[in-house]
C-alpha cells in the first residue's frame, strides 16, 4: 500500500467517523449484532484461514523465531468463535455511551451549559497476534461511534483479513456508512501513520514497552499506550494459604500468554515453609517452570532466579517466586519492578490489604483475587481495546467510555456577553442541576 493509499483510507474514515457520530444507539447496535451473526455463520472460512497463520507460526516455532506463547495465542477454534461472537453482542448489548449528559450547569435563566459525551473520532491501533483482537477493537469503535484504523500483526495476517471481511461486509449490509473500519498491513504503513496527527485523533498500541515507546516519539498524535504486564501476587503473612494457593495457580495457569497472568509471586517468609512446597507441587504438577531466590530455594528446588526475572512478563508456564520478610517489601518489589497493570494481595487483614492497595500505583489492584480478573469483558464493559497502563484519559482495561471525549453544548435565548461585563455586569448563577441536554430544550419548555 503506498502513502497515497494510506491518506486516502484515512481520509474515507474522518469522513465516515462524522457520518457515524450521527446515528444513533439503535442503528449501530444492531449493526454489531449482524457481525456477530456473520461470524458465527462463517465459522468454517475463519477457521481455514487461521489454519494457515498457525501452520506458519508452528514452523517459526521450530526455528526459534516464535515463542509457543505467541502461537498459543494465534489459534481459533469452532468454541473461541462463538465466544468472540457473544463479544461482540455484549458490547452491542452495553449502554450507549453517547450523548449522556456529564454535568449540566446554569449560567443564567435561561442560559443553559451541558457536557455531553461524544466520539473521539478517529483511532489507529496497532495490535499483536490474537486474532480476536482486531473485532473486539472494531466491534468498541463502532459502538462507540468512531471510526477506526487496524493494524494486526503478519503473524495474524490471515485471521485478520477474513474477520476484517466479515465485519466491513456486515457492517455495510447494516447501513453503517463506508471507511468506518480500514484495515492496513504493512509494516510501514504504520510510520506513515504516525505522521497524520492532522487525520487521527488518537493511537492505541498493544505491544512490548519498547513498541509502545517508539509509538510515542515518533509521533504528535495522542497515544494510549497498552505494554507489558508484570503482574504480581503477593501471599501475606495473614492470608488463607488455601485461597493463596488457588489463586496464585489461577493468575499463572488459566492461561499463562496473556498479559494480565502473574509473573512473580511474592511470599511472606513467616509462611513460606508451609505455603511454598504445596504451590510449588500444583505448579509443577502444571508444567510451570518456578525460579526462585535464595530463600524460596532453601525450601523448595527450583531454578535460581536471576535480576533480569523480576523484570520479564514470560507470557509462558514460568513464574518467578521471591520470599519477602515484610508487607513493606512487597510493596517495594512490585514498585520497583512491575508494569503497573494489575498486582494482588492475598490477606485476611483488612488494614493491610488497604495499605497495599493504596501504595501500589497500577490500574487495577485486587484483594483475595486473581490478576486474571484485569479484562475489559469480566469488568462488565463488554470488551476492551487494550489496557492502558499510563494515567491520562484512561486506565485500566479500556471500554466504550475510554474511547469517548466530550464537548460542551450551550443553549440560550438570546444572551450576549457584553450584558455579563462591565459596570452594570449582571452576575451568572452558575447553578448545576440535573438535567439531559436535548436540542432546543429551552425552547421546548
């Protein structure tokens, strides 16, 4: 694709971005709600095309340029399909994010203020190998009301192409207007992209922090960055070692290639005799790989852990365990090496639980539960676009609100500035109310 054909797409997408932020809730929920229908319907070509990718990511494997978590990571089956098209009604399903009224303040009698949310516009995102990715993205931005730009990774390049067809078919059959959705595959289509901050509102990589890094200094767009997660568990000396144990095999093993799965865990040493022996035996029972320090390995024999582990996210059956002698500690480790994503505290002390949860600065921070809970789809948002782990606009996994903006909405009768200036000034109220901004609302009342 050349840099001609990459500004005409996204020029079709600020087109069809003002033309989607018009229809309402109705029209484009039930436009995902013919997506879901169209995938489910062409189960048998997903799968052939995702065959393809997998053979090609199995044969990387074997020469070493893929990790068994990526290709983990590629495959579809007739179930995952069916999940990504309930996905995709769950998020048709949510509330529309548009229009809501955020605050509602009178100036003056009849002079009205409303905060209203509105779609961002235009959003490129950049994503890795799964391919679910690419509709969750797409099924968010239509919801959402923006029109969006995708750009998977080569090692998806079938899956994507195939899903993108089905969505960009659907969606039309729907009356969802032509260029929402464009779809790019080559690598330096991506630089080219980074170039039109005057066309695209917003980018959202998915990827290693130096990824999402050269995102963010090569470009004047907004970025909303999703990197790494080094997520932690942390068993303190008050937890119930039977939930620990649960958990702790949960947040690894569920499904250890994902970003909010636990890479270190952290073990008070007034119960690490009697906690580590028993997760140690379900994680290797499990095919869990465990280096430890000098501590955990004078109780159970495991690799010795090194420096570089505290600060790697395996995305794989491996997990790195340290013996901590204080909460203080653990708050320490997770503050000096985590990703700030998602860390958890296992303790039946309220008071300590509190203090981690309010020491540690990540998005999502849990108590007595699994780090796997981090997903915009458990959270009740339906889906997410990726979790960001920077604290501007959005935190956390990403939904529908995380991909609206507002402005504001002024309705009045007639008033002028130059009667709220001067000697004879007449002073605003400034009152808030509860109210719902509608258009002519003052001339309706």
């Amino acid at each position: 694709m050349t840099e001609t054909d990459i500004e005409r797409d996204v020029e079709e997408a600020q087109h069809a971005a003002l033309e989607l932020a018009k229809l309402g809730d109705e029209e484009r929920s039930g436009a995902l709600h013919e997506i879901a229908d169209a995938i489910e319907a062409r189960t048998d070509e997903i799968l052939a095309e995702n065959e393809r990718d997998v053979e090609e990511g199995e044969r990387l494997l074997e020469e070493g340029e893929y990790t068994q978590a990526l290709v983990d990571r590629l495959k579809l089956s007739a179930s995952k399909i069916e999940s990504i098209a309930e996905m995709v009604r769950s998020v048709a399903d949510q509330d529309d994010p548009l229009g809501q009224t955020l605050a509602a303040r009178e100036l003056d009698e009849d002079l009205e203020l409303y905060k209203v949310a509105v779609p961002i516009g235009v959003v490129g995102t950049v994503f890795e190998s799964r391919p679910d990715a690419l509709v969750q993205i797409a099924s968010l931005a239509l919801k959402s009301g923006n029109a969006v730009i995708l750009k998977g990774g080569s090692e998806a390049l079938h899956s994507n192409r195939i899903l993108f067809e089905i969505i960009e078919e659907a969606a039309a059959d729907a009356g969802i207007p032509d260029g929402w959705a464009q779809h790019v595959e080559a690598r330096e289509d991506v630089d080219a992209l980074l170039e039109m901050d005057d066309a695209i509102d917003l980018l959202m990589p998915r990827g290693s922090s130096a990824f999402v890094g050269y995102i963010q200094d090569n470009t004047s767009i907004p970025v909303l960055g999703h990197t790494e997660g080094i997520c932690h568990v942390y068993v303190d000396d008050d937890a119930d070692l039977s939930m620990a144990e649960d958990i702790a095999f949960d947040a690894k093993v569920q499904y250890p290639a994902v970003c909010n799965a636990v890479e270190t865990l952290l073990v008070h040493e007034a119960v690490a005799e009697e906690f580590l022996p028993a997760i140690a035996d379900r994680y290797e029972t499990a095919g869990v790989e465990i280096r430890g320090d000098e501590a955990t390995r004078e109780i159970v024999d495991v690799e010795a852990a090194t420096e570089a582990d505290w600060d790697t996210e395996y995305g794989d059956l491996i997990v790195s365990i340290r013996v901590v002698d204080s909460l203080e500690a653990a708050i320490d480790h997770v503050t000096t090496h985590g990703s700030k994503h998602t860390d958890s505290i296992v303790t039946e002390d309220a008071d300590r639980a509190s203090t981690f949860m309010r020491s540690i600065d990540s998005a999502s921070v849990f108590h007595n539960a699994s780090t796997r809970f981090a997903d915009g789809y458990r959270f009740g948002l339906g889906a997410e676009v990726g979790i960001s782990t920077g604290k501007i606009h959005a935190r956390g996994p990403v939904g529908l609100e995380g991909l609206t903006t507002y402005k504001y909405h002024l309705e009045g009768d007639g008033q002028l500035v130059a009667t709220y200036a001067g000697e004879d000034a007449k002073p605003y109220t400034h009152r808030e109310f509860d109210g719902e901004w509608s258009p002519g609302r003052l001339s309706d009342e």
